[in-house]
C-alpha cells in the first residue's frame, strides 16, 4: 500500500518537474504544489524532490519548515490562522483568539480530533485596517468579533 | 531528465572571493583606498575585510571562514563606507572603487558592540563548564569588547537536547550562533548536506532532515563541521573519561597508537605555530600519563601498504591476464572511514572497487589483540587499544559492528588530537617541555612511507614506493624517493609511473603506465565518482580518497582552527620527518618482514590476513526512512 502511494507520489514529483524544470528555483513551486494536492509535503516528497533537482533533502526540510503555508505534517482540512500583528491585536485580537479556541476545542498549533481544523497565528496580511482579520484556507474574513468567528466557522463544520 | 551541473549552490552575488582577480600588474587591476585616513593599494575584487587583513587592520569577524563561501549573516565585522547610509559588512563588501572606510568609529564599535549582546542573549552557556573555554571566537569577542553584563538578558534554561546520537558527533544546539559555517562545510565544502537551518526568526536551529539524529541521516562522520563551529555547539564524541578509567585500573593492559597526524598538529593545541612535530614529546607524554605501551599507527600503516599493494597487483593480474570481469579496477584506497561512509550512502553499487583493505588503526587493533596478545602473553580480554587519530569518523569505524575479528572489539576507542592534548593538560603536563622519547618495540619503528599517510597523497606516494619496488626491483625513479605528483593540495591529482623492465614474474606489467589520481574532501571525491560512474576512468588503475580537505592532516579530530595556511604547514612538518627517517619504505620495515614471518605466514593477503585485516562494507544507501 505505502509502495503504490509512493510511486504515485514519485509520478506526481516528475510531472511537476517536466512542468517548472529541474533547476534549483523550480524549487518553490514544485512543494507549493504538492502542499496544495496533500496538505503536506512528506519526508518521502522531500527526498524525491530533491533527488530530482539535485540538491540536499536538508535543503528541501529547511525551505519547508521556513514556510508558515508549507508544512511537513498533516494538518487539518481548514487551516484557520488569526493574525497577530499590531494592528489586529489592537483591534481586539485577544478576544477572538479566545473564542475561536473555545469553539474548535484546541489551542493555537494544535489540529482537531477529527482533523477538520488546525489553529494557527500568521502575520500581517495586509488587511490592518479591518482587523481583526484571519483566513481559513485562502479565504478572507475581516473585522471579526467573538460573535462572528463563531458564525463563520460553524459554517465550515 | 536533464540534469544541469552546479559547481557550487552559493548564488553568485555570495562569492565574490571567488571572482577571479586581475592580474597584480595589469593596467588597472589596483584601486587605492583609505582605511582609517590611511591610503592603501588593493587588487579590484579584493573585500574589505581581504584588505584589513593584508594590512594588519584588525577586523572581528564570526561567520566568515577561509575555507567556506560567503554568507555575511553574523554582522560583527561591519565597518563604515564613507558615503553609504549604512554599516557595511566587510566580509561581503567587494572593492571596486576608492572608498574610504573606518574600522574603528563610535557608529561601529557601538553597532559590533548591539550585534554581541544580540548573540549572547540567545547563547546558553557558562565558559567554565564549556570544551571551547579558551578557543571560542564568541568568548574571544565577548573579551574584545568588554563584555560585562547581558545588556539584552541571558540563556537560563536549555531550548533543545543536545544531540549524542552520533559516535563521532555531539551537537548542542543551545550553544549555537547561526554563523551557518557548519551548514557551508557540510554542503559546499564537503557536499554531503546533512546540516541546514530550519524554521526562521528566533525559532531559526540548526538541524538535519526532519530534525532526525544525527546517528539515523547520512553524516559521513568526517567533523569538518566541528573544524569550522567558532562554538562549542558542535564537538567530538570524547571517550577520555573511560580511557582516564582504564589507565586507572592496573588489571588494564592500555595500548595506545599514535596516527601519523596528530604529531604533526598536536603543538598548537599548546601554543605553538603549525607544522611543529611533536612526535617523541607526545609519546613521553603519553607514558606519563599512564598508557602501558606507546605504538605507532604508521607500522599498520606499512602493513597496508603491504596488503593494498598486493590486492592492487592481484587485480592488476586477475584483470590483465586472467581477463576477470568480476575485478573492479580502478582499486580505491579505504583507509579513511568518512570516505568509507560517504560511499557507502552515496555510491553503494560501487562499494565492490573499494580495497577490502581496513584502516591502520583497524589493523592494528586485531593485530595487538591477537599477535601481540599471544606474544606477550596477555590475556586479550584484559587489553585495551586507545587510537590517537586526527579523525572524528574513527570513533564510528572503531564501533562498527564487523570490527571484532579479533574475537574482542579491536580498538576500543578512538581519541582525537584534541582530546589527548586535554588529557596531557589534565595530566599537568606541558608537552613543548617534555623531554623526547621512543615507541615501544615491536610495533615502535615504521617507515616514512607510513607516516606520509597523515598528507593527501601519502596513501598513493606510500604505495607507489613499495609497488614500483616490487614490481622492478629498483626503486621509483624519483629523487630521494619523493615522488612530488602524489604531493599538495590540487583537489583532484592525477599522474602515472612507467613500469620498465620489470622482473619475470610480472611480465605482463612491462611498459604499463601505472595511471593513479588522488582526492581530498568528499567533495573533490564526488567528482572522480562522477567520473567513474560515466565510464570515463577505464585507464585508471588506483585512487586514493580522503574524506577531509588536506588528508588526514585537517581531520576533524585536529586542533582548531584550520586553514589553507595551517594545512599546508603540518603536511610540511610530516614531508620533512619523512625525509629524515632511516627507512622509507612500507617493505623495508623490519617489522613488516617480522610480523610475515612470525604471524602472518601466508603472506600479504593471505588467508590470516583476510580474516585479520581485511574487511566487508555495507550498503546503506541516501534514503533517510
Ligand atoms: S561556546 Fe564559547 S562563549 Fe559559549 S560557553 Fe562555550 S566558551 Fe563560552
Ligand atoms: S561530520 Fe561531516 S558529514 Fe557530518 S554533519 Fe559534519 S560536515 Fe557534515
Ligand atoms: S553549529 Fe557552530 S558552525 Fe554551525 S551555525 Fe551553529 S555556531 Fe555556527
Ligand atoms: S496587522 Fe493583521 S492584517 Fe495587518
Ligand atoms: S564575518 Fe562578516 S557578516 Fe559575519
């Protein structure tokens, strides 16, 4: 079973290198893609991606962890990342964050039981002047009350 | 796939020390500058911190290293460029045109000054309890600049664990200064790539693939890494507390064996300039602090010799005359464990042309446990081998699981250069002091040949002696036996020696070129694989690897620091002992000639032999599971 996954995995890698190249900056979109396929870019990704570009699996791992939108572990279907930078946290950041918690369960850096949501903090995304803002996936919610964040998850649940 | 070839992965805007200069006469190729209102004349290209240097104009510095690519991420050196709004790092500032520059203003000594007090806010560590107390650049600048309160607070607690996973290579992170030297050695400099950072801002560590041991990824051992860290984050796995308890117990028979290298670097652990030979002060120290017997690697060093030499010839025959296909030629030396482990992981289907030959220090391990042990009647299990190498990968091989054919573990510790030289401070002793004294017999005196071991090239200057000599009966056609091909620091050397008139029983080698090449630092390895893997080293009959730049002389056990400079001077120091010794030649050795008579009666790669002194590899593969 694992053989199959990682041959298919391997077939995927040589497509997206036939795609963006072989070279070293066909780098980032190559494990971009792979991230946005699987939600994830596992140990073995990282070993074929760097087999075929010639470079170290290490180098792939460093790219990866710098990455807050790359991860190398699962995480849930719906990312939710709050924005803790100046401006949300000044428009009242501290009081979503709570309430998001409370409503998923979890605390921030941990994913669900059922693996639906992770929980993460991101910065600035330049929606400063409707914080508090946050993203699910790639969607954009901003001017966020405890009372609304409640609402737009529940529509994800 | 089409696969583009990198020399380096180090954009171009990070190497402008390697941007080729001009020529110091050609119209044009100097620029005069103004360092502190003084004028001076550089070459174009020439970096600031190049130019302070040549001028003795001192200029801190923390992530820069001679051997390694550019990075300009620590920041300790900046300096100010009249004209620039800001401070400028003078080890990634290239000169080009005039430019006046102060090392020395408010604005710099201030801003140097912040970037410290940045670095040790974040540095765990107490400089008493520390190996690098006294050889730590962090610690030298903290001095340099007054260093006397945490301006921007103090590491109390651990962050990571410290990594003990490897054999040969402790980490601990908490120590770490994200110079990123480590990082460039691995991959630049050795290009094996086992160490890059990981995540970014304050959470930024230095790690391996999904922050995995360093036991489980594919470290090859070698310890440039540990050469190159201004920190004590990295160091070797130091065996001297067990040793210390060996000593202590007189139910103990503790011998020890000395590399041909550590001689040669040992000083400046006390201070004195490289390339002083410390050879017979090293072995008084070793007897007063307490060693039983004090042995010399360079005879096993002969010994392989002998036998690598005559698998060279057997395969030389199988091949030409018997038309073998299963012997693999070019015959690659495997003396040197981090080469050893570089193959096994990078190039496993080629492990079949490495010399089954093992290491001096593994022979000589079987070799005390069993010829010496019966000789003297010492029961081997009471026996001890302690090797001084200059070598972290050692610790590792002395360790491999096939290493006990003996009966016992053969050499029960490796220890480097570093460590015995803490060992004769702990001993109180002060080696440049000490009065001369001799090995122990037998296995006291080896040839020159054996010695030379220490140099990139010795392996192959060694062997072409005694080859040569065997095959013609005459001795190689160079003066006074130096055969200058097989010497310096080129990465990848390639010369052959005409056989002529050679005597009967090697007919079929007459008028050969004996064809050999030689790399040092896995890197320049990397490229004669490369090579061998196209098909394009048919005509090539020996290669000697070394994992470490330099041979065995800039080991990762060596004392610290190391550079191009240094190097060059310990290969000095053992060329010039060579030079010097009354025998030098691996056959020559008396105790070569004994140890065949008495022991090893089936002669060079004979059956004992093989058990003894020959050896198997592993297929191990990239592929980190
Ligand atoms: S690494 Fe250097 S500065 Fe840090 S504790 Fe050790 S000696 Fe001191
Ligand atoms: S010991 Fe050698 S292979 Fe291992 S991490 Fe250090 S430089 Fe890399
Ligand atoms: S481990 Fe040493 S060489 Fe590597 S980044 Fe840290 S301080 Fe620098
Ligand atoms: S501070 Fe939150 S989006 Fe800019
Ligand atoms: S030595 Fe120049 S930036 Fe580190």
């Amino acid at each position: 079973m694992i053989d199959i996954k990682q041959n298919a995995m391997t077939e995927e890698i040589e497509m997206l290198v036939g795609k963006f190249g072989s070279t070293r900056d066909a780098l980032m979109p190559i494990i971009q893609n792979i991230q946005i396929n699987h939600g994830m870019i596992s140990d073995f990704a990282q070993q074929e991606v760097a087999r075929m570009l010639d470079v170290h699996p290490v180098e792939v791992y460093g790219v990866v962890t710098f990455y807050s939108f790359l991860s190398e572990t699962p995480k849930g279907r719906y990312i939710v990342r709050l924005c803790r930078t100046i401006s949300c946290d000044m428009a009242g950041k501290e009081a979503v964050a709570r309430a998001v918690e409370r409503e998923l369960g979890i605390r921030f850096g941990e994913t669900t039981a059922d693996n639906k949501f992770s929980l993460e903090y991101i910065n600035c995304m330049g929606m400063c002047d409707q914080g508090p803002s946050m993203l699910v996936n790639d969607l954009v919610f901003t001017k966020l009350t405890p009372h609304t964040v409640v609402d737009i998850l529940s529509k994800f649940k | 796939m089409d696969k583009i070839v990198k020399d380096n992965r180090a954009p171009v805007s990070q190497k402008p020390l390697t941007m080729p200069k001009p020529d110091k006469d050609a119209i044009g190729a100097t620029v005069g500058i103004e360092i502190n209102g003084n004028p001076y004349k550089v070459l174009i290209g020439t970096t600031i911190l190049e130019a302070c240097r040549q001028n003795n104009i001192h200029v801190p510095s923390l992530c820069y290293h001679e051997d390694l690519c550019l990075a300009g991420v620590c920041r300790v050196c900046v300096v100010e460029v009249e004209g620039m709004g800001t401070l400028q790092a003078a080890c990634t500032f290239p000169i080009i045109n005039k430019i006046k520059v102060r090392t020395t203003s408010e604005k710099v000594r201030k801003a140097r000054r912040h970037v410290l007090d940045l670095m040790l806010s974040e540095h765990y560590g107490e400089c008493y309890s520390c190996h690098r107390n006294g050889n730590c650049e962090l610690q030298k600048l903290a001095k340099e600049y007054g260093v006397d309160s945490y301006k921007f607070g103090h590491v109390e607690k651990r962050r990571y664990q410290i990594d003990r996973s490897s054999y040969s290579v402790v980490r601990d992170m908490d120590k770490c200064i994200l110079c990123k030297r480590c990082v460039r050695t691995c991959i630049d400099l050795q290009e094996v790539g086992v160490l890059e950072a990981k995540n970014r801002g304050n959470n930024t560590k230095i790690t391996t693939f999904m922050d995995k041991p360093l036991a489980d990824v594919i470290c090859i051992n070698c310890g440039q890494c540990i050469n190159r860290c201004p920190t004590a984050a990295l160091k070797a796995n130091d065996p001297s507390d067990e040793i210390w308890n060996v000593i202590d117990d007189p139910s103990k028979h503790v011998v020890i064996q000395t590399a041909p290298s550590p001689r040669a670097a040992i000083g400046e652990e006390f201070g004195l300039p490289p390339g002083t030979s410390m050879t017979y002060q090293m072995n008084t120290a070793l007897k007063m602090i307490g060693f039983d017997k004090v042995f010399d690697t360079d005879f096993t060093a002969d010994l392989t010799i002998m036998e690598e030499g005559t698998e060279l010839l057997m395969r030389l025959k199988k091949k030409l005359v018997d038309g073998d296909k299963n012997v693999m030629l070019p015959q690659l030396t495997s003396c040197s464990p981090g080469w050893i482990k570089y193959i096994e992981h990078f190039y496993p289907d080629y492990l079949d042309y490495l010399s089954t030959c093992k290491s001096p220090q593994q022979m000589f391990g079987s070799v005390i446990k069993t010829f010496y042990a019966k000789e003297h009647e010492i029961d081997p299990s009471n026996i001890v081998t302690v090797a001084v190498m200059p070598c972290s990968a050692k610790k590792f091989e002395c360790n491999r699981p096939e290493m006990d054919s003996s009966g016992f573990k053969d050499v029960d510790y490796g220890l480097t250069t570093r460590e015995l030289a803490q060992m004769i401070r702990e001993a109180g002793l002060y080696l440049p002091d000490l009065p001369p004294g001799n090995f122990d017999d037998p296995f006291g005196d080896a040839s020159g040949a054996g010695l030379i071991f220490g140099a990139t090239g010795g392996v192959m200057e060694a062997a072409l002696r005694t080859a040569y000599e065997l095959v013609t009966g005459r001795p190689v056609p160079f003066e006074n036996l130096d055969i200058i091909p097989c010497r310096g620091f080129d990465g990848v050397k390639q010369a052959s020696v005409k056989l002529e008139k050679v005597k009967p029983e090697w007919s079929f080698l007459e008028g050969v070129d004996l064809n050999f090449m030689i790399a040092h630092g896995t890197a320049n390895a990397k490229k004669v694989m490369e090579s061998l893997v196209r098909g394009e080293l048919s005509n090539i009959h020996f290669i000697e690897v070394m994992a470490c730049p330099g041979g065995c002389l800039g080991g990762g056990g060596q004392p610290i620091p190391t550079s191009p400079e240094i190097r060059k001077k310990r290969a000095e120091a053992i060329y010039q002992e060579d030079a010097g010794l009354p025998v030098r030649k691996s056959h020559e050795n008396p105790h070569i000639t004994y140890i065949y008579e008495k022991f090893l009666t089936d002669g060079p790669c004979g059956h004992l032999s093989h058990k003894l002194l020959h050896t198997q590899y592993v297929k191990r593969g990239k592929f980190i599971g």
